[in-house]
C-alpha cells in the first residue's frame, strides 16, 4: 500500500467550514491512504520529517509562529494552501498596480507614508527621503472625492474610512498610526459581486451587499448572470492566477457597467456556511477538497513551488562526479 498522506488544517475562530472540510476529505480520501486533520504544532526543528503532505492555512497572519513553520514545510516538501511567502509580501498598493498591468479595472488608487513610526524613528535623521508635508492637493485631485481610505494590508474592514473632503482626510488619516494606508476613488456602484476563487481555476461569483449586517451580505436570491457573471470570472481568474492563490475571494464594484476590483488580498476568505449559505458552502467543500486531494496524490503542483529561488538550489539534482562523466 501506498505512503499515507496526511493533509493539516490551521485554523482560527471558524466553526462551520473545518468538520465537514475533514469529513468530507477522510470520505474521499481513505481508499487512497488519504487522511485529514487538525494541524498540531508545537516545536518542530529545521531537519524533521514532514508530516504533513499538505497544510491548508486559514489562520497564519494571525499566528505568526504558524508562518515560520509553514516556510519551513514548503521548503522541506509540504504543499501549502496558499504560499506563505507571497500571502506575507503581499498588499493591496502592489495589487492594484498589478491589476492595472493586467488590464483588471481598479479605482485609482495612491499609497501614503505612515503617519507615525515607532520611538527610535526621529522625523530629522531617519526620514529624510519623506516629502512632507504632503501635496493633499495634488492627491486628492487624482483620487477625486470621496475617496476611501484603508490599510494597505488588512482586513475585517478595520480603518476603512469613507472621506468627502480634505479636511476628513486629514482627520482621519491622523488616527492611522503606525499602519500604512492607501487612498482610493471611492467607486459609487450600482452592484456589487464577491468571487469565491479556489484553485485559480474555479470562481464562483455571488451578489454581495456591502451595505448590509456582516452575515447578510452574500445576497443568493439574485444570482449573478450573463456578460457581468462572464466578466467578473475572467477578470477574478486573471488575478488569482497572477497572484498564485489557491483560495481568495475578489470583490468587483459595478459602476456603469465597469467591473473594479476593490479587494482581492483575502487569502483565507470567509467560508462560513451562515455567511456564504448553503449552497455555495457546498461548492467550496468540493472544489477545496479536490484541491487538497490532488496535491495529496501529487497530481498536481502548486504553481509557485520552484519559483523560489532556494527551492532551485535547495533541490537541484546533484551534478555528477568526474568518474561518472
Ligand atoms: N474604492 C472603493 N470604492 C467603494 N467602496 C469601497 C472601496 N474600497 C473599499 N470599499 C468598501 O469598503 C469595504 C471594505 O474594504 P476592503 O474590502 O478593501 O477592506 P477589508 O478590510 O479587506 O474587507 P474584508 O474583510 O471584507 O476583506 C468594501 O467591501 C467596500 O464595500
Ligand atoms: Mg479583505
């Protein structure tokens, strides 16, 4: 009989999606020597064997120890869901300057430098290379208003800001602190779709409602058709597949018809059966569990692995030895 093959799960405060996501891999897997479980970590050192085959991480920007472990598994063999290398070097500036490159509609869209820094930074010696003050002029006349302020790497909609003037920004951006934010065009949709993207391939576009209480949002009675449901696939498919996430969602903002993509960095997106009904919680229990049991098996590689420079050298195949040439 083949090797078992392990497949791990980390993850935070959800409770609908981990059972039935390892119900439904230990039913489809065990004929194959596949199984699946909570990860348990807790000291493993730089040599150890991997447990596991796959490690499907819903948690480690949370958790940064989760991370540390998780780079080392990839190095040593472990196909992980998503890329903890890209998911840490990720951020929503450099992401819109991607979706400009790929030709994705975004709303205009500037960074800012942060408002503070930590005590050792002193605003005469170490910041030299900062404009200040800063052309508030000049970059709200870029953005327009109103014009969205938000943390360039983030989520929960934690200090999303919605501005109208100069003087709202100025306040607002004031209570940023240490984190660096980016200003937005504030796009004013007629609709709204959030994509549920999962292994790059498959992407599952529902209405959502911003506006409404957190667990309303996914609106299933008005499902997402024709050229716009045409659309917002093409374009989330582009993005993830560039980006190399297994599992994201990509939010559009409907404005005359234009398809902006306002937030695609959510590398371990809500999969809560009350949040995103029952339904599409059935879809993403398959489409996740043939991700995992594909590269379980080894059918697949996940897109990234020998992109990475230490991969290369860490595995390259010995040269032969003079005798043997
Ligand atoms: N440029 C924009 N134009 C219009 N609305 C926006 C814009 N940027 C953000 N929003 C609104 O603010 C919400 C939160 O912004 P964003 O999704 O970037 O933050 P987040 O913290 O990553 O949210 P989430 O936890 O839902 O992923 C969006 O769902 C959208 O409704
Ligand atoms: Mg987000």
């Amino acid at each position: 009989m083949a090797q078992k093959k392990v497949i791990g799960l980390l993850i935070g405060r959800e409770n609908t999606f981990p059972g039935p996501f390892l119900d439904t891999v230990n039913q489809r897997g065990a004929a194959e020597g596949i199984s699946a479980e909570l990860a348990v970590l807790g000291g493993t050192s730089e040599v150890a064997e991997q447990y596991h085959a796959v490690l499907v991480d819903r948690i480690s920007h949370e958790v940064p120890y989760y991370r540390a472990h998780l780079k080392s598994a990839v190095l040593m063999g472990t196909t992980v869901i998503n890329d903890p290398f890209w998911w840490e070097a990720d951020e929503k500036f450099f992401e819109c300057t991607l979706a400009r490159k790929l030709g994705v509609a975004v709303p205009k869209t500037i960074v800012l430098p942060n408002k503070q820094y930590i005590p050792d930074i002193d605003q005469q010696r170490s910041l030299r290379n900062l404009q200040f003050p800063l052309d508030w002029d000049a970059i709200v006349n870029y953005t327009g208003l109103p014009a969205v302020l938000k943390p360039n790497t983030g989520g929960g909609w934690k200090d999303v800001f919605i501005v109208n003037s100069i003087e709202e920004l100025i306040t607002a951006y004031d209570q940023t602190g240490l984190k660096t934010m980016i200003l937005q065009e504030f796009i004013n949709w007629d609709d709204y779709i959030r994509c549920i993207c999962i292994g790059r391939q498959h992407v599952l576009p529902i209405r959502y409602n911003p506006r409404a209480p957190f667990h309303e949002r996914y609106q299933i009675s008005h499902p997402v058709e024709g050229r716009l449901r045409e659309q917002a696939i093409n374009d989330a498919r582009t993005l993830v597949e560039a980006l190399g996430y297994d599992m994201d969602t990509v939010e559009f903002a409907v404005r005359d018809d234009v398809l902006y993509a306002i937030d695609f960095l959510n590398p371990a997106p809500d999969f809560d059966n009350f949040s995103i009904k029952e339904d599409n919680f059935g879809w993403v229990l398959d489409r996740m569990c043939d991700l995992v049991l594909g590269y379980a098996r080894g059918d697949t590689q996940p897109p990234w692995r020998d992109e990475h420079r230490w991969w290369k050298h860490a595995h390259r195949a010995p040269s032969p030895s003079p005798m043997q040439a």
